[in-house]
C-alpha cells in the first residue's frame, strides 16, 4: 500500500510535544511491515536544517493567493522513510515554533498556513503536483491536517483518508469569516461538515469526512464519546462509533531504553538495578539535591497546563515534603503555573529543583534517576512520559483517565498479589486522590523488596511500536 502520514510535527524535525513521537516513529514501523509509508510535513526552517539532505523535486503556485513553493524531497533522519517538506517561504520561513510566535502566541495567520498545507497535499496525492508517486490513503493527525479530507470528497477518484486524534483539546476553531476568506467550497458550510455551532472547525473536516477514525488509546476513544471529554464533539463521535477505534502509541526503544540511552551516567535493565541508583545519584548532585539514595525522589516532565494536573501538584507538594521527599521538575508552558512553580521551589530549596524549558538530555536523566514520576492528567489521550518511566523503572503515579489507565496497573492488594502492579492510580482529578495516591507509592517505596518487584514487571511492559502498526494497517486495508 501507498500511505502519505501527513503531520505538522516529526521527530527529529520539529517536535512541540507527542505528536511528533508518534511521527517520528509510526511510519517506519509501518514501512517494516512492507508498505510504502512516506511522511508530509510543513518545511519549517528547524524542519530543513534538521533533515540533511534535501532536493527540490516539484514546485508549484497556491491557486488561492499565488503563492510560490516547492516540494522538497529527503528521509527522515535515522530512518529510510521518504519525506516531503512543503516549503512555502510566505507561511513557513519564519523564527518562531510551528504554531507560536516568539512570545508564544498563536500565528495569526494559523487558518491560511494549514489550509495552504492541506492544499498542497491534496495537489502532491492527486498527481497535479508531480512527485512521481501516489498513495492509496492519507493518514491525516490533528486539526493542522483536518482540511485534507474534506478536500478529497470534492475529487474524482481520491486516496481514502483516515484521522488521528492525538488531543481533542485543539481543533483550529476560528470564525465565519475565516472560512469565507479561505475560499472552501461553499457546501463545507453546513453541520455535517466544517461548521461548529455558527465557528469553521478544522478539527471536525477530518472527524466529519475521513473513513475512519482512530485516537490514542483505547480508554480515550470511550472517553471522546461522553460530554465531559469531547469539547460538543460526542454527537458527532457517537454518530461515527463504528469507524472510531482507539490504538496505543508504542515508544521509540531505539531512543528510550535505559540498557542504551546515551544520556544516561549508568545504562541499566531490570537485572542491574542498582546502576539505576548511579543515574539517581548523578540527578541529585547535578541538582544540589542531598545526594542519597535512600530519599525518595519524585519527578514530573511536561507541558505545563491545566490538563496535565501541574496545579494537583502544586497543592500536594507541601504535605509531601513533610516526609522528606524530593521534587524535580522539568516543563515549560502557562505563565500562572510556572510562576506558582517558582514560587514553591523558592520555598523548598533543599527539595523541589524546578527547570523551566525544554530540555531532551535532561529529560531522559529524569526518567532514569527518579523514582517515582506523577503524571496526574485531568485527560490523557495517550501519554508519553508514564511509558518512558514504566520503561525506565521509575513508578508512575497516575490520573484515572485515557492512556493511562490503559498503561499502568495500579498496585492494588490484588495485583501485587498477581504480579501485575505496574503503578500507582488516582482515585479522580482531586488534590486528596494524588496525595493519597502518592503517599501509598512512597510508602510502598519503604519495601524495597515489594518495590523492586513494582519495578521489573514496569520494566517488563511491551510499548513497541510493531504491535501498534499491526493495528494501524488492518484499518488501512479496511478503507482502501
Ligand atoms: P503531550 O503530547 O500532551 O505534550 P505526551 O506525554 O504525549 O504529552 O508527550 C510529551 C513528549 O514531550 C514526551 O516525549 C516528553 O518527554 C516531551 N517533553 C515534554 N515537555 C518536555 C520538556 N520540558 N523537556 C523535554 N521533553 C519534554
């Protein structure tokens, strides 16, 4: 099968978060199992310096504002699958992150640059934008693409299309007028296609038109169905339940394996966990913690919103100091959070070490050093960082929701009994439930024997990504 991943992230190119993971790593999991999977991305300046070497294969005229580009052609780095950057200078070349401006926020030009992507790519699959190659089927994920397949259903004979939901939380919503001002066809104003309560929804083109739908985890394609998860989409979900499926993203293990990770002080597997406590050591003194491995040290990575329970933390840590324990986090993202953050560490010097920023290397000596990792999420599509620290041996406590409970097994009385515990699970999205959750995993920390147990069976976990690919490409087949 011929299959373009059409994305507006992918490691190594360009990552703001998840996205770009699954980018970076579902294509060539899928090329493995034999199918010509080629990847389409917007041509960010940090995109083509990433890429190496690049060829200018076609260029072309934007019909709507006459605009000039070019398809530049290449492999994604570490792998051999094809990758076509679409370098559009006007809405691409500019500093600044994907989505965001320096000052961190959103283009305002958003809706043109992805129309003018979705465009673009709906040209290069229908062969009038010639690349000498054309798919079967174009797997589209989140709003950035979500104008691709609307776009199709007005073409003879077109790829199927499916779509992947990674967070429901974005939809490229804008108004009325925005949609005019794009040109669509005028029938993409109605209910059952683009509109969305009187807003041009991006996000609903590829829930509304796609064959299929799929999202991260299995729990969060339930969740998506209900009120309290869908943003007024669950009508529509619930309208289209029998193409909705929900598929666990794998990990990169190339990447996030402790017995080879590069940035590790001490590589370790789970029969030589006491090299983890030389990773533990390292964090600690490369914090101006007190270096000792016996306090417990927890740590969280992430973005920093409202989703992710970063203000949970924020009220549980006080009482969770009370019993000696360390703090480390590492995220960058709302200003009110990271300002109450500063604060906090301000007041616990000798335990909380905060990092504002992005940072990779240190994130992976996180997730080898700590020992346990919270991830509260109020909704978690998938979730990334819990998988790494089951990888990593450092024990998750979690919300109850979406990929996470599709990944941790709480360490109930009866799963330590089975040999299945894995984690730690809130009871819900309250302060009381994750320091109660939290509490039961330092106090189960106090067992080393129980503990290293909760540790081999979390180190255990398959996330490969050829279990998920499997799956990707039985829905393929099934629209196509
Ligand atoms: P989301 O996509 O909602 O942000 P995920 O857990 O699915 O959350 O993926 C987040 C990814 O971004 C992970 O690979 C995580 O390690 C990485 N990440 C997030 N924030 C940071 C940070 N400040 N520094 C380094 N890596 C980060």
């Amino acid at each position: 099968m011929n299959i373009l991943f059409a994305t507006s992230e992918a490691v190594p190119l360009i990552k703001t978060g998840g996205l770009a993971d699954v980018s970076g790593s579902l294509p060539p999991a899928i090329q493995a199992l034999g199918h010509d999977i080629r990847v389409v991305l917007p041509g960010y300046p940090t995109a083509i310096k990433n890429a190496g070497t690049l060829t200018s294969i076609a260029s072309f005229t934007l019909e709507r504002d006459l605009l000039e580009g070019q398809i530049l052609e290449g492999t994604l780095p570490g792998t051999k699958v094809p990758v076509y950057l679409i370098d559009i200078p006007h809405y691409f070349n500019r500093d600044g992150g994907p989505y965001n401006h320096e000052k961190g926020g959103d283009w305002t030009d958003n809706p043109q640059r992805f129309a003018a992507f979705a465009h673009t790519v709906v040209q290069l699959a229908m062969a009038r934008i010639d690349v000498g190659w054309k798919p079967d089927l174009i797997h589209c994920n989140d709003w950035q693409t979500g104008l691709i397949p609307p776009l199709l259903t007005v073409e003879d004979n077109p790829p199927a299309s499916i779509f992947t939901i990674h967070n429901l939380a974005y939809q490229g919503l804008y108004d009325k007028d925005v949609f005019h001002s794009l040109g669509l066809p005028e029938h993409f104003w109605s209910p059952e296609s683009l509109e969305f309560y009187h807003n041009f929804s991006f996000l609903k083109g590829g829930l509304a038109h796609a064959h299929w739908i799929t999202t991260v985890s299995p729990t969060y394609a339930r969740e998506i169905r209900t009120p309290a998860f869908s943003y007024g989409l669950d009508g529509l979900l619930n309208h289209r339940s029998r193409q909705l499926s929900g598929i666990l993203n794998g990990i990169d293990e190339t990447v996030w394996n402790p017995s080879k990770d590069v940035h590790l002080k001490g590589n370790y597997s789970s029969d030589s966990l006491q090299k983890k406590a030389v990773n533990k050591l390292a964090l600690q003194k490369h914090f101006g913690l007190k270096e000792d491995k016996s306090i417990p040290l927890m740590a969280s990575i992430g973005r920093l919103a409202e989703q992710k329970g970063v203000d949970l933390i924020l009220k549980v840590l006080p009482k969770l100091f009370e019993s000696g324990a360390q703090f480390i986090l590492l995220g960058s993202g709302d200003a009110w959070l990271e300002h109450n953050l500063q604060m906090l560490a301000s007041q616990y010097p000798e335990q909380f070490k905060l990092t504002l920023g992005y940072n990779e290397p240190l994130a992976h000596q996180i997730e080898a050093g700590a020992d346990i990792f919270l991830m509260p999420s109020r909704f978690e599509p998938c979730g990334l960082n819990q998988i790494y620290s089951l990888k990593y041996g450092t024990i998750p406590v979690v919300g109850r929701t979406g990929g996470l409970v599709d990944t941790v097994v709480d360490a109930t009385t009866r799963n330590l009994y089975l040999d299945t515990a894995t984690g730690f699970i809130m009871d819900d999205a309250s302060p009381e439930a994750l320091l109660h959750a939290t509490e039961r995993a330092l106090q189960t920390y106090q067992q080393p024997k129980v503990w290293q147990k909760i540790i081999k069976t979390a180190m255990k976990q398959p996330f490969s990504w050829e279990i998920s690919a499997k799956e990707y490409i039985d829905i393929y087949q099934q629209v196509t």
